[in-house]
C-alpha cells in the first residue's frame, strides 16, 4: 500500500541509499530521509539530490527513479 511505502521512505536515511557520485540538483544532508528527498524532488523538478555527509562535503547521490523503485518495493 501507499502508506507502507511512505513509512518505509521516511525510516530510510539518504546517507543509507547514496550512490557514488555527483549530480546536478539540489544538496541534501545524509540525514534527511527519504521521504524528506522525494518532497524537495518533486518541488524543485530535479531528477536527482547531491546527499553531503556530516562535514557538508558531497558523499554521493539519490535519485528520483531510484526513490521511487524503493517504494515500490515496500507496497
């Protein structure tokens, strides 16, 4: 269901899902969960999140489709 999905995304850290790598995109603390991603996703249009460790430096990347396939995973 849609609410098992969103409880999974908003258990699940982007720092426990970043793929290596730097995008275009707006930067999002390792922190945030995914959930958090997929809102400023879908707000700012970006297909993809530049995730910054704890000292700010880029540590690797979420996207969109990669978000998505999670949930569906959950459902």
């Amino acid at each position: 269901s849609g609410d098992k999905s969103l409880k999974l995304l908003s258990l699940t850290t982007a720092g426990e899902v970043a793929e290596p790598g730097k995008v275009d995109g707006p930067a999002l603390a390792w922190s945030v969960t995914l959930r958090e991603v997929l809102a400023e996703l879908v707000w700012s249009g970006a297909p993809a999140a530049t995730i910054t460790g704890p000292d700010g430096d880029p540590i690797g990347h979420v996207t969109l489709a990669s978000i998505l396939a999670r949930g569906r995973q959950a459902a």
